[in-house]
C-alpha cells in the first residue's frame, strides 16, 4: 500500500535530514519541519513508517532509514495543494494530487499552487500557472508572496510596506489596481520561488 501524503511527507523530511545534513531529527524536528502542531499524529506517523520499513531506529535509538526506504521514488513530485488567485483574493480551494518536477526546487515544506487569473501576467505568472511556494520566514520588501486577507480569501501579489505602515498588494497587470490593506489584515503564508507555466493545464 502506498504512503498518505501526510506520511510521506514525514518520510521525506527525515530522509533529506539523514542524508543531506547528516542529523537523525527528532520527533519535535519534523513536526516543525513539515508544520505539524500535533507532536502525538507525528509520532504515530513514524511508528507507522517503522512498521513498513521505511525507517527503523539504531542501537543509539536515533531514526534511520529502513530497508524498504529504497522501494520509495525519489522525491521528484509536490503536493497541489489547492487553486491561488492572480486577481482578487478568493477563498483557497484544496487539492490533495502530485505534480512530477523532477529535480526542479524541491523542498520538504514546498508545495505548489496553481495561478487563477491574469494579475500576475506581467511577472510571467500566467492563469493555469503553478507556482512553487516556501513558507515565509523572512520576508523582503517587494518580495512574491501568498498572502491571506482577513483570514479568508488569499491571493498572490508582490508585497509593500507604504510609508503610512500600510501593507500594498501590488500586481503585475496595469489591468489592476494595487490593493491596500492594515497589516493586522494580511498574513504571509509563502513566498514564491519558481514558477512553472510548462505545466500549464496539467490536472
């Protein structure tokens, strides 16, 4: 049976931590690395992935990567998560498909959004568009981002601070107005790194 994407996930985050940076992560680690607040579903998830034998634990105790590790693709795809407006904010519609890109800006906390609309034409981010996205952590001015307007519809948009401490959603379509909110309106939810328009109209 093949792995949930929760699981995988999981899966791929402890392996890419074994093998590119030489740590065994804890628990807590992948929790936090694959944005889970639920230490308990984490740790079920790992148990469940050492029964299969996609990881195993040494004589240390430390997580390691199982004998059945080598039966799992490499990690060439990304979870579609849903539709993102290129126009005005809408409420984000979920997805729970794969997109194959090969070795092209994978991460194990990207995942993909698909651009609906033309705000972002002049950016090359076309309607039917995906987008690769990253969790934000730290964020520049003028920076690509995923924002969330009043916790209910999102959109994508080059993101300002005005001089007013105004947030400016600013598109890249002279079509559009640039949308001006308070910043207890907005939230970051990533930022862009990659746009893949070759997949235009896949799923």
């Amino acid at each position: 049976m093949a792995l949930t994407t929760k699981q995988e996930k999981v899966f791929r985050f402890v392996a890419e931590s074994i093998e590119q940076k030489n740590i065994s992560p804890s628990i807590r680690d992948i929790a936090a690395g694959i944005g889970s607040s639920s230490i308990n579903g984490v740790h079920k998830m790992v148990q469940t992935l050492i029964i299969r034998g996609f990881l195993a634990r040494n004589k240390d105790g430390l997580l390691v990567l199982g004998d059945a590790a080598e039966q799992m693709p490499s990690t060439t795809s990304l979870p579609l998560l849903g539709y993102i407006s290129a126009g005005l904010p809408m409420e984000e519609s979920e997805g729970e498909e794969h997109i194959d890109l090969g070795n092209l800006l994978l991460g194990p906390e990207h995942y993909l959004l698909k651009a609906n609309g033309d705000s972002m034409q002049e950016d090359g981010i076309l309607d039917g568009a995906l987008v690769v996205v990253k969790p934000a952590k730290q964020l520049r001015n003028g920076e690509l981002v995923v924002a969330l307007v009043d916790n209910t519809a999102t959109t994508l948009k080059r993101l300002f601070h005005e001089k007013d401490g105004k947030i400016r959603l600013q598109p890249a379509n002279s079509d559009y107005l640039p949308q001006f909110y308070t910043t207890d309106r907005v939230v970051v939810q990533g930022t862009v790194v990659g746009v893949v328009s070759h997949l235009q109209g896949a799923a």
